[in-house]
C-alpha cells in the first residue's frame, strides 16, 4: 500500500486504534501481577523466579528486538509492522493458557515480548507524521493512556476472569485440554488481539514528513550514531531518568496489589480490583497532566519544558511511592497509592514528545526504540526483579514486601532528578539544533 497524506479523520481513526492496541499489550504483558500466587502454586517457584517470568522473559527479546524493527520502521510501512506483531503476542497470550511447566510459560512469555516489539517504535513514528508538532505531545499523551487502562484493566479484568473461572473450576479446552483458573484468565485476555487485527487493516499508512523538507532515502546507522553523539548528554540524562524511574514504576506495577494481599489480608479479587481502578483513573490522569502541560510551557519560552515536568514528577513521586508501602492499614495504603500512580504515568508520553522534539523525523523510530530499550530493560527487566531481589536475597522474608517497594524510590527519585538537572542545557542546545 503506498503512504497517502492523512486527513484529520485518519490521524483520528489511527490514533483510536494504535491507543486500543497499547491498551491491549499492557494488558496482556501485566495480568500476571494478579496471578502470582496461582502460579507460584502450580510451579513451586519464589519470588525470584515469578519475577522472571513476569520481567525478564517478556523483555529479553522485547527490549533487543525493538531496535532492529525500529529500523524497519524507518524505512518500510508501519502499519504492517504493528499488525504482525498484535497477531504474534495475541498468539502467544493465549499459548500461556496452554503452559504446563515453568520453561513453557517462559517461553510464552518470550514470544509474548517478541510480538509486542512491534508496536511502539513504530507507533511513535506513525504519530510524528499524522499529527503537526504542536500537537504532537498531546497525541503521544492519548496513546500514552494505554499503559493506565491497559494496565489498570489488567489488574481488574485478570482478577475478575481469575475469580470467574476459580470458582467455576477447571475446565476443558479445545486444543488445549484440561486448563486451570489462571490459565484460562491468558486465554480471555489474550484473544481480543484477533479484533485489533482487522481494525489495523483500515489504518492509512501515511506520507513521510521529512524534517526541514530535506528527503532521506535511507538513514545508516552512522547517522543515527552521530546524531546521538552530537547531543550526547541531552541524550543521556534523558534516557537514563526514564531509565531509573522505569525501574520505579514497574516494580511498583508489579508488586503492590501482592503487597496489598501479603500485608494486609486482602482477597486477591479486592487487591486487584482496587489497584486497577486507581491505575486507570489516577494514571490516566497523570498521563494526561503530563503531556497537556508540555505546550503551555513551551509557549512560555521554555525550551526544556519536557525535562522540566519530568524533574518535578520525580521530586513528588518521591514521598508518596515512600509513605505507601509504610501505611499502618490497607486503607491508607491503598489511598497512597492514588498519587504513586498518577505520578508513575506523568512523565513518560513527556518524554517521548520530548525525545521527538530534538530527533530528525528520518530516525525517530530508531532513536525512539533506544529510548525503550533502556526504560525497558531497567523498567521491564529490573524492576519487578530488584523488588523480588531485595525480598528474597536481602531481608529474606515474604512478609518484607513493603520494605523492599519502600527502598526502590529513596535509590531512584533522586538519581532520576539529578539526571535531569544535568540535561537541561543540553537539550535546549539539541532543540536549537533540530
């Protein structure tokens, strides 16, 4: 299909379903946070091991894979790209329902990752060529709203369908045979992908707008390399705060609704139900405020706006991601956990505005999927780790949850800041520059 200049309606219709598609993968990536106990069960694992099946085995190709399909994304149609890769972690999602040892759910979840891949890179360039660049940052914002309701979903519909099908028992599957509660919870979740399939198939793969009307047949890996070493620094403080605050914000993903249920009795259904509510309306809200205030600043003369904002969510995040875990009752835990979330989802559609705002339109999707390769393997690798690490290895109790979610922000907070703090200067001079 040839690339057409997209209409308002177009970029609309894109928009909708590339947000349906996020929300999609976020769900089906994190509905093992409600199911941690089941699988620990059936497979006789720690914690340790749960968080390789929830962490690492997801990203260990999702993070090295989005590089090179970045690439093909730069040079080839997107929207193709995105629906091979709903079709192969929609597959995969369900294949986890068919799991019967810890290596083959691994695996599921390896394939899970590899189709996921896809998606973002080549969203974000999609993005940048749909919408004009003043309102770029709040498109980004709307697609961003994915990881909220996806994840706030995950955790709702994952501990609804868990409930349904463990009170119903086990049933029989074609195909698949005789599946248990949670099994059967990948196999509900997963399936939806087949839909988002076919509405990808009306999606116009738009014109290419290149940056100062300079056209770019094809961009090497040395362009690329040189555009990230002449604003090394903008670069890096950038990516490294998303970095450290990834490893924040999925660990904390991962592991507060099991807080909730280790600490404080709570019922699994009710852990899960009350955390996935917060996260669809305090993270989407947080995601919201993150990227609407990119522009207002901006149009106020602040060429750094989006490190700016990323600055002051790392400052605020600070005391509540500390007080939460502490909480003397579920209750003000789970009150806590209002602002953990809506800061845990403010920065990250800021950074990616602001990753566009300072790369040439040619190499957006491979500088864009550098950036998830790093808040990936330190958010989707590390985090759920580090926390089941410090739990397992460090104060060696199961009970000790909240202490290990307690170290995570007093490490993170202030690195992230100070990144950032770092950054400012040369990102304005980055800015100039494109």
């Amino acid at each position: 299909m040839t690339s057409t200049q997209a209409t308002p309606g177009q970029a609309r219709y894109a928009l909708a379903v590339l947000l349906l598609a996020y929300i999609l993968s976020f769900v089906d990536r994190n509905v093992m946070a409600v199911l941690i106990g089941p699988i620990r069960e059936q497979f006789s694992i720690s914690d340790f091991q749960y968080s390789l099946l929830h962490g690492f085995a997801f990203s260990m190709f999702y993070i090295v894979l989005g590089l090179p399909i970045a690439r093909l994304a730069d040079r080839h149609n997107r929207k193709w790209i995105i629906t091979a890769g709903v079709f192969c972690w929609s597959v995969m999602t369900c294949w986890c329902g068919a799991a019967r040892s810890f290596a083959m759910l691994f695996l599921a979840r390896v394939g899970v990752g590899v189709g996921e891949a896809a998606l973002s890179p080549s969203a974000f360039s999609l993005l940048s060529d749909l919408f004009p660049a003043d309102k770029l940052a709040r498109a980004i914002a709307v697609y961003s709203l994915g990881i909220t309701v996806g994840g706030g979903l995950a955790y709702i519909v994952g501990a609804a369908v868990y409930q349904y099908f463990a009170a119903a028992g086990d049933i029989v599957l074609p195909l698949f045979g005789m599946v248990s509660p949670w099994q059967m919870t990948f196999v509900v979740v997963g399936a939806p992908g087949f839909l988002i399939v076919i509405l990808l198939a009306f999606l116009k793969e738009p014109k290419r707008q290149r940056t100062a009307d300079v056209v770019v047949v094809d961009t090497s890996l040395a362009q690329v390399w040189q555009q990230l070493k002449d604003h090394r620094q903008a670069y890096f403080s950038l990516m490294a705060a998303m970095g450290a605050l990834s490893l924040l914000g999925y660990g904390t993903m991962a592991w507060y609704p099991e807080f909730l249920i280790r600490t404080f009795a709570m019922e699994r259904g009710d852990a899960g139900g009350q955390f996935g509510m917060i996260f669809l309306i305090a993270g989407s809200l947080g995601a919201l405020a993150g990227g609407w205030s990119v522009q207002p600043l901006t149009e106020r003369g602040y060429k750094d706006a989006p490190l700016r904002i990323i600055l002051a969510v790392a400052c605020l995040w600070l005391v509540p991601a500390c007080l939460g875990p502490m909480a003397p009752s579920a209750q003000w835990a789970v009150i806590a956990a209002c602002p953990i979330v809506f800061f845990l989802n403010a920065h990250y559609g800021v950074a990616i505005a602001g990753l566009q705002f300072i790369t040439p339109n040619h190499m957006r999707a491979q500088i864009s999927a550098l950036m998830l390769f790093v808040t990936n393997f330190f958010g989707l690798a590390l985090g759920p780790t580090a926390v089941a690490l410090l739990t397992d290895f460090v104060f060696g109790d199961d009970q000790a949850l909240r202490y290990s979610l307690l170290v995570l922000p007093l490490l993170v907070c202030p690195t992230a800041a100070i990144l950032l703090v770092m950054g400012m200067k040369p990102y304005r001079r980055a800015m100039n520059a494109v």
